[in-house]
C-alpha cells in the first residue's frame, strides 16, 4: 500500500530535487579539470593537470572536487603514468538517490507482473506500477534520453573522441564529453532495467500503445547502447586474450602454426602485439578515473608486479596496457558494462519485430477467413493436427504432445491449389535432417505469420577491429556487435570466478538467441543471396567464418579436430548449444566447405612456394576470422 499510494508515486515522479537535478545534468555546461596522459603522448603539465584541457560538460553523477587532493598524491601520479584518463571529482548523492528510484520502480514493476494470474488485484497493482513508470519516463525524457546518449556515443566515433584525435595526429588528444564513468554505466543499466520490465509480457502492449514515441526512442537506444559496449567488451577481452597468447609464446615457444595455437595470432606476434596494445588504448580512452576509489581500482592490477620503468619505449607501452586492461577498474568498468549489454539485448529480445510477427486463430476465426487468398507461398503458418492422423506420422507425435492435441506446428507454405484448398508445406520444427514435407488442408490452418514484421534490427557485417568499429555511425549496430559481444564472454570466462560468471552466461546466451534469431531473418529475406546483391560473397564468408569460431560442433563422426570445438561450447548451456546448432547449421556446413577449400589451395600454393624457395605464405580466410 505504501508503494502505490499517490504520496510515494509524487515523490519518485514530481520530485522536485530530482527534476531540478536532471535538469542540471541535461543541460550543464559546467566543467571539471582532467589530466589525460596516453601511453606514449606527453602533454601533461608538471602540476599533474594540463590546464588547456577541459571536458566541454561536468561528468554526469559527480561532483566537482579539489583537483589538489586528488592529482597531487601518489596515487594520482600512478594513475596517470599508467595512461589514465583523470578528473578529479566526487559522488553526488541527489544521483545516487536518482538511480536507487529508478531500481524501486523497476523492481515493483517486475513483481506486480510476477504476481497476474497468481492474486486477485494483481492486474490493478501492475497498471499502477505501469502508469508510474509511464509517468517517470515522460516527466523526465530528456535526462534519460541524455543519459543513454551519452553511453551510446562513448565508443563509437566523435571526431572529438580522445582515440580518434591520437590517431589522426601525434599530439596531445582532446577529450570527449562522452566517457564511461562506474556512475554513467549504473544509471545506463537502471534506466535499462526499468524499460526492459515495461517490455516484459503485456507491459509491452500498454507501452507501446500509450507511450509510442518513448517506445521507440527507448528501443533504439537499446540498439545504439549495444554497439557501444560491444565495441567496449570486446577489445578488451581481444587484449587480454592478445597479451597471454604472446605470453604464452614468449615463455613456452611455439610448435606448429601460430594461428592453429590461437586464431588472433594469424598475423605473426609483432601484429597480435600492435592489435593488443591498440585494442587496450580504446578500452583506455573510453573510461575515465574520478573518485579516489576509482583511482585506488586503477593502480590495482594483476600486472602491477611489472614495472613501466624497465626495457625500451615499446617494451614500457605494452608493459602500461596490460597493466590497464588487467585492472580492477577496468574489469569493474567491463562488470557494469556487462550488466547494462545484457539489459539492452533483454529489451531488444522482447521487442523484436518477429515476437510479434505471428497471428493466432481460434478454429471459429480461421473457418470464417478466406484462407487461400491469405496465405501466400513462402509464408509461414501454425496448422492444427488432422482429425484423421495415420498413427506415427509426424504430425500425429505433434498432435500427442504433452500439449493434450492441441499443439500447434510450424510450416513454410511452397505452394497452393486453390482448387482442392489445400497447401504443400514444409515443416519447419521437425529434427530430422531432411524436413518433413506433406499436403494440408486448409482446415487446419491455426495462424499466420505477419510479413511485414519480417525485419531484422541488426545490420548483416562482420566484427571488425574496434576502431574500424569506432569509425562507424553509432546507428550501425551489425551482428559484428553481436559476435564481439561473445567473444567476451568466452574471455571473460577463461577468468577466475569471481561470482560474475553467471551473469556472464545469462548475457550469453542471450546474446546467442538474438544472433541465431538476426542470422535465420537475413536468410529468410534474402540478404545473403548473390541475386539479390545485398552484400558481397566475401562477406558472407567473413561473417560464418567468425559464427564457425563461435559455436563449431565436433560429432563422433566428423573428422575434423576436437581443439576446433566453437568457443562458446563451453559458456553456454546444451540447449542454447544444441538450438543455435540447428538455427545455424546451413552457416556452419558453408564456413567447414569454405576452410577445407581455402586449406587445399593453402596448401598447393606452399608446396609450390616450398619448391621455388619462396618465403612467402598467403594469410586466407580462416586465418582471420577473429576479425
């Protein structure tokens, strides 16, 4: 009762601390004193401030503190040494306040849709809570939209952003308003959190019907924030992965092809040296030190034990990027991070265009339509069981389900006689490997599929290397995202468990269905067929290339070797393993034909090459496809 009266829904919604505090951080223009020093580029004054550098908006969630007690101790100087991003500042408590009201309203929000069908005025508590939320997103849509903003635009490319500015020139970079700070990631994962249970069940209906522009706008920035992070994650799981495997190899040799020890490696070590050091400056540039926690997290790392002071300029820069992407900053910056991907994909999961594509009939409605002129070749329709099943037959096992004969099954419709009304179909949730085909009529029709909604909301390209990602409008979110999203999780699993592990799994598994779901659409319309010429062939070999290094299955009869088995085997359960087996499969037999031609020609090429004395050996395919 206390949370739904109209005094606890003023205090979260018309609070006037609160609005007049995101209204100050949408539109501040106050700014904070940064020091920012990247491996290799001098520029900061000896004060430890470079007083010409400013960040053009106060850090949103903090406040401004004394640049003096912060930058001149010991730990400061430290940060800054290990190419640190550095403003001085301090918690602001009305933001924390804020992000603990968001968390109520979530949370009430999910246990009032937890409680329908389970209490009698649990569909009254769940409208209260719905409004509420409603109310909140309305009342305070700038904040929220500047918010997101600001986390969607931190790894894609401003041309302001401290990595794009090092690359262009040799000095000193600017910094870019947008950065990821712990307070920036935990109010994005709120805000997502929140949205996410608005999309939950019949929420979404509501939300969606009564609040269309904030339904849009909060589902694209879902879209916008998930490339972001993928960006974020997934160069710094490709360093960390980069550094131990040239690790590796610099303590126990090598035997055999780098790229047979660890695919990243298909360049050579100098390469894979470049790429880490590279991928471990973007993680760098995108988040920034501000509290004294934040710097005591930075100076605390796995690779504290090597010293920035020994060996050559190159030796020292790779020294300070290990010692940045193995500190708990960073790994508590990838932990949020984390947490908000999996809110982003849970929204985009639920407001996928197809989980709502399908259109059920009751045998009343279905009787009544003129289903021949309705359904088309190459749709998709639900058909009930015949009345009259031949007793093992496919659609007999579907009719004697555990669903007591009412069980629907799925079909794809290749052609039609409008005559006998009947259609040929092919089912689509048979096992066997060749799908079982029949005749059907028209009686059994149980619903549609709805065309229009056929939509894919993920781009088809490849995963690039993260500042060609970086360079790409924040609205081009691909599968590529999604990819280096996994590969993440796999590196991040390889870690000790620190009790993250599972939130881990769930983000991905999640991320799995989404890609398997993004995949199959593109194939349904076409975009991966040369006729249609939507994307080149080389692309379509790029892209199940790097899906065969994620989910590679080895069956007792394939001859093919059990080190290839895909990285996500071990991350995620057997039933997400054994459903994107078979959602994928058409893309896993492609990238197998695919390797074993390009290794055919590898091969005639260096024996060819080997008798000539020829050093030269060509890099394909597959030696690359971790990008």
């Amino acid at each position: 009762s206390l949370l739904t009266n109209s005094g606890f829904s003023e205090l979260i919604v018309s609070n006037p601390l609160l609005q007049y505090a995101s209204e100050q951080w949408t539109f501040s223009a106050g700014t904070l004193n940064v020091a920012v020093d990247h491996p290799g580029v001098s520029g900061v004054s000896s004060g430890g401030v470079d007083r010409s550098i400013r960040s053009t908006r106060q850090l949103r969630g903090y406040l401004p503190a004394d640049s003096r007690s912060l930058v001149g101790n010991q730990k400061s100087r430290q940060a800054r040494e290990s190419g640190r991003n550095c403003f001085a500042g301090k918690d602001d408590p009305i933001h924390e306040v804020w992000r603990t009201a968001i968390h109520i309203l979530a949370t009430a929000l999910r246990s009032s849709s937890q409680l329908l069908n389970m209490e009698n005025n649990a569909e009254t508590l769940n409208q209260t809570f719905i409004l509420m939320a409603l109310d909140f997103l309305g009342t305070h849509e700038a904040s929220l939209r500047t918010c997101l903003s600001e986390s969607s635009s931190v790894a894609f490319g401003d041309s302001n952003h401290a990595f794009s500015s090092a690359r262009r020139n040799s000095s000193s970079p600017t910094f870019s308003s947008s950065v990821f700070t712990m307070n920036l990631l935990g109010e994005t994962c709120s805000i997502l959190t929140l949205v996410s249970e608005l999309c939950t069940g019949t929420n979404r209906n509501q939300f969606e019907r009564d609040s269309p522009k904030l339904y849009s706008l909060f589902v694209q920035a879902s879209l916008e924030v998930t490339g972001a992070l993928s960006n974020f994650l997934g160069a710094a799981g490709a360093a960390r992965e980069l550094f131990k495997a040239i690790s590796d190899i610099d303590s126990n040799g090598v035997e055999g092809s780098l790229a047979d020890i660890n695919p990243l490696l298909f360049g050579g070590v100098p390469n894979a040296r470049h790429e880490a050091i590279r991928n471990a400056d973007f993680v760098n540039s995108c988040c920034a030190v501000v509290t004294t926690e934040d710097y005591d997290a930075s100076i605390n790392s796995v690779s504290s034990s090597v010293s920035v002071g020994t060996g050559n300029k190159a030796e020292r820069l790779e020294q300070r990027c290990k010692i940045i992407v193995n500190s708990d900053f960073v790994l508590g910056m990838e932990h949020l991070g984390g947490e908000c991907l999996f809110q982003a994909l849970a929204v985009l999961w639920k407001t996928h265009p197809s989980s709502s594509c399908f259109v059920v009939f009751t045998p009343e409605e279905a009787a009544r339509l003129d289903s021949m002129s309705l359904v088309k070749p190459h749709m998709i329709i639900g058909l009930r069981p015949s009345v009259n099943q031949r007793s093992g037959s496919f659609s007999s096992m579907v009719g004697n389900s555990t669903t007591g004969g009412n069980a629907i099954s799925f079909a794809r419709v290749l052609d039609s006689d409008t005559v006998s009304r009947q259609w040929y179909v092919e089912y689509l949730d048979d096992n066997s490997s060749s799908r079982k085909r029949e005749i059907v009529g028209s009686d059994r029709l149980a619903g549609v599929e709805d065309v229009m909604k056929r939509k894919c909301i993920f781009e088809y390209d490849a995963a690039h290397f993260v500042y060609e990602s970086a360079g790409m409008s924040k609205s081009k979110v691909t599968l590529g995202h999604l990819i280096l999203a996994l590969r993440w999780c796999h590196q991040h699993m390889t870690r000790p468990n620190n009790g993250y592990h599972s939130v881990v799994k769930c983000l991905a598994e999640r991320a799995t269905a989404l890609l398997g779901a993004e995949v199959a659409l593109h194939e349904e319309i076409g975009t991966t067929k040369q006729e249609v010429g939507q994307v080149s062939m080389d692309l379509v070999k790029r892209v199940n290339a790097q899906l065969l290094d994620l989910f590679e299955n080895v069956g007792e009869d394939q001859h093919y070797d059990t080190s290839r088995l895909g990285r996500m085997k071990t991350v995620i359960d057997d039933s997400t393993w054994n459903a994107i087996q078979k959602q994928l499969s058409r893309e896993m037999i492609a990238a197998r034909n695919d390797r074993e031609e390009e290794q055919q020609k590898n091969a005639q090429q260096n024996h060819g090459m080997a008798s000539s004395g020829s050093p030269y050996r060509r890099g394909g395919l597959f030696r690359g496809v971790s990008f």
